[in-house]
C-alpha cells in the first residue's frame, strides 16, 4: 500500500518547513530527499524519527523500487525538464510542485496534451507566488462575469531570509525579458520596467511595484482564460526598490549576464536585511458583473514568505493525499479554491462548499472590497 510522502529538497529553506509540517499529521511516513544524503541525515537527526532521510538526484534515472510505497512527492526544486514528473505521475504517484518555473509548467502542459495514461494527480503552482495569487485571481474572477483584466502586485521583506534558490532566481529575473497577454495579444516586456501604484492595505499604504517575471501571469491567461494578467514586484524598503529601479534603468541588468558580477549581487542580497520579514499580495480583477463595471480587490499580509508558502503546500499536500482527485496536470487554481477570513484563509476543493480537514492557512492578515 502506498503511504509514504517525499520532499524533494526537503532540507531546504522552504522544504524543510514543508517537511515539519507535514510530520505532524504523517508521522514516520515523511521523508526529506535530496541529492545529499549526509544533509538530509544532518537535519532528520534533529525531529526524532518523525522525518527520514533520502537520497533522491532530480536529473539521476529514478529508480522505480524507491516509488513502491510512494503516494506523494512534494517538489521543491526548480527542474529543467518533465521527466521526473513523468516518471512519478506514470508509476501512479501524485505529485505537488512548490517551485516557480514558467518554462517548466509550460513544459508540464505540454505533457499533459501529449500523454493520456498520466496514472496520478499533479498540482503545479503550489506557494505564495504562484499559488496564493492564482487562488486570489480565481475569487476575483469568480466575484464577476466575466473578467477582462487581473493586476497582482507583490511585496517581499528584505528583513527575511530566503532561501539561496529564491535569491538567486530573483537576481537572475531582474535581467529578464519575459512574456505577458495584454487583450488577449503577448507582448515582451523587460523586468522592472513599467511602475504602477498599489494600495496594498493596512499601514503599508501605497507602494510602486514593477513587472517581473512570476509565472502566474502566464499561468492565469491560460487557466482562467483573462485577456489581460500582470504581475508586479516591490520591496518593503522602498528606497531598495527605487535603487533597483535606477540600476535597472541604467542598464545594470545586462552586467548581471558577467559571473564575477552575478555572484557579488547573489552575495549582497543574501547579506541583505534591510527591512521587516513583511511580504504582502494584493490582487485586482477589473470586469462586469449585471453589465455595470466591477473592480474586486482581494489583500493578505505576514511576516516570513517562506512560512506561508510552505504553509500553503502542506495544505494541497494533504488535500492531494487525503482524497481522490482527478488523474492528470493541473494548476492549484483548477482544483482549488479560497475562503478569505480576517486572519486565516481556507482551501476547498474547487464547487464544494465543506472545508478540508488540516485546510487552514494561518498567520495572515486578509481583506476583500467589491465595487461596483
């Protein structure tokens, strides 16, 4: 019988939280994977027995024995290509993915319209961002008719530790190119490039965030089939964010592309705490609802962005294990859905109206405003 549940990078930042957590409700049945099996026995060695070690090399042939009593893998970090996703969902396990690759979950439904013999359930999108923006896209959609354009801007505490995958993919992006629908129509765009302000609520109060490359925007185009998605980044200083600004403007993105200077930038961000650990969302649908013109606005905020997104995937992590969902691909907005509270959120499987059970995600701060 198939118990067991794998975090792939399970040592890490954001995976080693996942695996806590989960622990709690699967005691003995969780193990940390990863391609160092002395790490993964470093940091089991810590939570007596409740999680085991595992060496798993995303890239390596995996080995089917290991997949026996396998029900779940939960994936934390960024691959290349689909075939250790495939080889999981074609041994019938399930699969969660924590990371944020575009061309990844591009590649991922890809293989969904090429294979029809996917024997387990895969949620892609499975975090903060994406994750917790998709499924606040989806309540603004659902708020409406029909929705003709979603803004999602996204604050990040410099005060916070990240973890060094997460530093070294917002370094990268900030030299990005990437892809956006506007109208229905794809139009490149640069990274921090084209400001907007954004309200994101409380005593944050207004703050200038700028395009960067999360792939919720290309996700929710598709998923939700919304003419015109875009999602902005800012940081709690926002000094930090006008330099940023400026470097960018000045061409300091093209010198990301030298090693000597990407390693220095990598450097002095994990450095960095200037700051809070505050990371706020706030999410914008513009549409019709009745034929009158709606705006629905949907908010959260925390502290340590990488808590609520493990948080976040322990609770699709259990969801996926605990029932029996559709066999195939699927982005976290296409199976999921949220009930906003003033300091909790709750995940329902999508049309049903009864919690899950373990489905609440805490430590949040959330608000809601529809007019029209």
């Amino acid at each position: 019988m198939k118990t067991d549940i794998i975090v792939v990078g399970g040592y890490g930042h954001v995976g080693g939280q996942i695996c806590v957590q989960l622990a709690q409700y699967f005691p003995g049945k969780v193990y940390a994977a990863g391609r160092s099996l002395a790490r993964a026995e470093q940091f089991c060695s810590q939570l007596d027995g409740k999680v085991m070690p595992l060496r798993i090399a995303v890239g390596e042939p995996l080995d089917k024995k290991q997949l026996e009593k396998v029900k779940l893998i939960v994936m934390c970090l960024d691959q290349e290509d689909t075939s250790f996703a495939k080889a999981c969902l074609a041994a019938g396990v399930d699969y969660v993915d924590v990371s944020a690759n575009g061309d990844f979950f591009a590649a991922m439904e890809r293989l969904k319209q090429q294979e029809n013999n996917l024997g387990g359930t895969a949620v892609l999108s499975v975090g903060l961002a994406p994750g917790l923006t998709n499924l606040l896209a989806l309540k603004a959609a659902q708020s409406m008719d029909v929705a003709s354009r979603v803004d999602i801007a996204i604050m990040l505490g410099l005060g916070d530790a990240h973890g060094q995958a997460a530093i070294e993919w917002t370094v990268d992006s900030l030299a990005r190119s990437f892809v956006i629908t506007e109208r229905g129509s794809s139009r490149t765009v640069n990274s921090f490039t084209e400001g907007s302000s954004t309200d994101f609520g409380f005593e944050l109060g207004e703050r200038t965030a700028y395009r960067f490359p999360f792939s919720d925007q290309q996700t929710l185009a598709r998923t939700l089939k919304i003419p015109t998605v875009s999602t902005r980044l800012c940081f709690d200083s926002r000094p930090v964010t006008g330099l940023m600004q400026l470097l960018k403007a000045v061409g300091f993105g093209r010198l990301l592309g030298m090693k000597p200077i990407r390693k220095m930038t990598i450097m002095a961000f994990g450095k960095l705490r200037f700051g809070s650990a505050r990371y706020a969302v706030k999410v914008t649908g513009y549409g019709k609802r009745a034929g009158v013109d709606v705006v629905a606005e949907f908010g959260l905020q925390g502290a340590r962005e990488a808590e609520i997104t493990a948080m976040t995937a322990v609770v699709v992590a259990k969801a996926v294990y605990e029932n029996e969902l559709p066999q195939g691909i699927f982005h976290v907005e296409q199976l999921f859905e949220l009930d906003l509270y003033e300091h909790q959120l709750v995940l329902r499987l999508k049309g049903q109206h009864s919690e899950l059970k373990g489905s609440v995600i805490a430590n949040i701060q959330s608000w809601s405003r529809i007019q029209g």
